[in-house]
C-alpha cells in the first residue's frame, strides 16, 4: 500500500485521503446502527459477556474510552435518528456527541431530583445544532456555561497499563472524613496521600462485606427472579418458613452455592463455552424456574449475574411477560450478593 501511495500525485493522495475519511465516517453510523441492535436483541447476553461495553472490549477488541463513545453515540442516534446526517457530514464528531450524551443524561437526573421537567427532544437537537462544527474543547466549554458542574463530572483515564486516574468532586465533609480517618490510621507512620486512603477504605469495606456474605442467616428475606408460568410475577420475598414458600433458600445453602460457583456469574455460551464470570449484582437463580416445578436444591441452583439472570428469564417465559411482571411489582428487587 505504502508503495502504491508514492505513485500518486499530491492532488491524488489528498483526495484519496478525503474519500477515505469520508468512508469512515460512514461506517462509524454503519457501527452505531449495529451496536444499536446487537444492544436490542441483547446478543452480548447470548455471547456470555454481561454488558455491552465488555462485549464491546473483549471481542471487538475497542479500548475502553473507545468502547464507551461508541455506545454513549447509539443510544443517542437511537433516541435521535438525524443524528447520523451530522455524524455522516462531520459536523458532529464522536466526542461531541459522547460529551452531548453525557450532558442529557446528567440533566436528567438533576431534573428527576428536582421533580422538574427533562429536556425534550427539540431541546436535545437544537442542542445539537448548537455545537455542530464546534471543536471538543469549545463543546466542552460550551455544556460547561449550560450547567457549570457538569464540567466537574467523574472522569477515567489510563495513565500507564497499571495505573488509572479517577476524578471527582467530593464535599467539604467528606473531606473532613477523609483528613479524620488519615489521622486515626496513621500511627506513628508517614503521613497516607489519599490514593492510600481510599484503598485502605476499600479494603476495610470489602471484608465487611465478604463477612456479611459469610454470615448469610435465614431470616434475612429473599427474593428470586422466577416468574410464573403465565409471567404473572417476577419476584416473590420470602420467609423463613421454606415449608410454605417454595423460592426460600435457607442460609446454608446460599454459602454453599456462593461458594461452589465464587460469587461469580456462572452463564455458559453453549457454543463458544464462554462463561460470564462477572461479580456485579449476583443472584442466586433456579435453573429449572419454581414456576415450573423447580426445587431449591444444591444442584438446581446457580450464580448469575442480575442481566443474565433476566435473560434468562425472558428465554423461558418470553420478554414480554418479564417486561409486564417487572413492570406490575414495581421494578427488579431480586437480592444481590
């Protein structure tokens, strides 16, 4: 190629290189669209991976801040199909739109906690219009006047292959807390910097928790994720009395299932072999669903990852049930480990 490339006149070389932009920004839509429906029919569920964005890593093979554009993009061009013309143009560029998504969703959750009402969506694409043709910097500037503390939203980069930075704005309290906790714990020794502080805090909360996991008793309240034959509910809590409600597991059994599988999503892709292993919200699940005759028993019950557990779900009773049975209890509750 880069032989071919020296036979062409510099008028060539520029336009061959403007035809190839193009193209790929055509095909970065192209992408979106199928991110948009691999993300529908929940494919990456079927693959094995408990989220798009991992999917989109481990087997498309993007970095992880190329990853997250790329979806942040769809669900834009989902909720806001012209987008494409502006992403086709170069009008908008993957960062604007990254940076505009991030806006959205930002001033829906300071709406939700005013009881105020969201952005339309002429709201959203005379927005749009707004930093159309604008650089990264001045979009960033320009969502920064809309709303000032956007610009101190959390944000993620990779500094080297074993170090992340992590940025976020705390308040003056927790400040305090965290100055109070660098003084009982220094003991005599060098003063911690707050990169210490925070991993010994982790440390502190993540026994805590393994504990509370090991220390499972039968009265705390379960729920499981098996609907009804006729999808009529979702979740049932249960008691302590397993004789009268067929979902209770008693604490024994959740220990030696949690530990069986190591509190880890134990979904198997049937062809490729691929098993989920992820630890985020893990449930405990029936494989053969009480709704049908399933028993809480050692063998008939697994880890799965809550996205993997509703999967499920929805394989056997049908999406729509799922969706309506979730809907009539007031959202998912099944409890996590």
């Amino acid at each position: 190629m880069q032989t071919n490339l020296k036979t062409l006149s510099s008028d060539q070389l520029i336009q061959s290189l403007k035809n190839l932009v193009n193209q790929e920004r055509t095909l970065l839509t192209q992408i979106l669209w199928h991110l948009k429906e691999v993300d529908e029919r929940k494919l990456f569920l079927e693959q094995g991976y408990p989220s798009l964005f991992e999917y989109c890593v481990a087997v498309l093979a993007y970095s992880e801040s190329q990853a997250y554009r790329r979806i942040a993009a769809m669900r834009l061009l989902r909720e806001i199909p012209a987008l494409e013309s502006k992403l086709d143009s170069g009008q908008l560029k993957l960062t604007q739109v990254t940076l505009a998504q991030e806006y959205f969703r930002h001033e829906r959750k300071q709406s939700a906690a005013v009881a105020a009402a969201p952005l339309t969506l002429p709201q959203k694409v005379e927005i749009l219009n707004q930093i159309a043709s604008k650089s990264a910097r001045e979009t960033e500037r320009y969502f920064a006047q809309l709303a000032p503390e956007f610009s101190s939203r959390e944000k993620t980069r990779q500094i080297t292959p074993h170090q992340v930075e992590i940025k976020f704005v705390i308040s003056e309290q927790v400040v305090e807390k965290l100055t109070r906790f660098k003084e009982l714990d220094a003991n005599g020794q060098t003063a911690i910097n707050y990169a210490e502080v925070f991993e010994r805090l982790l440390d502190l909360a993540l026994k805590q928790k393994e504990k509370s996991r090991q220390n499972l008793k039968d009265e705390t309240p379960v729920t499981t994720n098996n609907a009804t034959a006729d999808g009529a509910k979702v979740t049932t809590n249960a008691t302590a009395d397993g004789a009268k409600n067929p979902r209770f597991i008693p604490a024994h059994l959740k220990r030696q299932v949690l530990a069986r599988d190591q509190g880890k999503c134990v979904f198997k892709n049937s062809i490729t072999g691929k098993v989920c292993g992820s630890r985020f919200a893990v449930q405990l699940d029936h494989l053969v669903p009480v709704a049908l005759g399933g028993q809480s028993t050692l063998e008939n019950l697994r880890c799965l990852c809550r996205a993997h557990n509703q999967f499920e779900a929805q394989r056997i009773f049908g999406a729509e049930k799922i969706r309506a049975a979730i809907g009539a209890v007031g959202g998912h509750r099944t409890q996590t480990y």
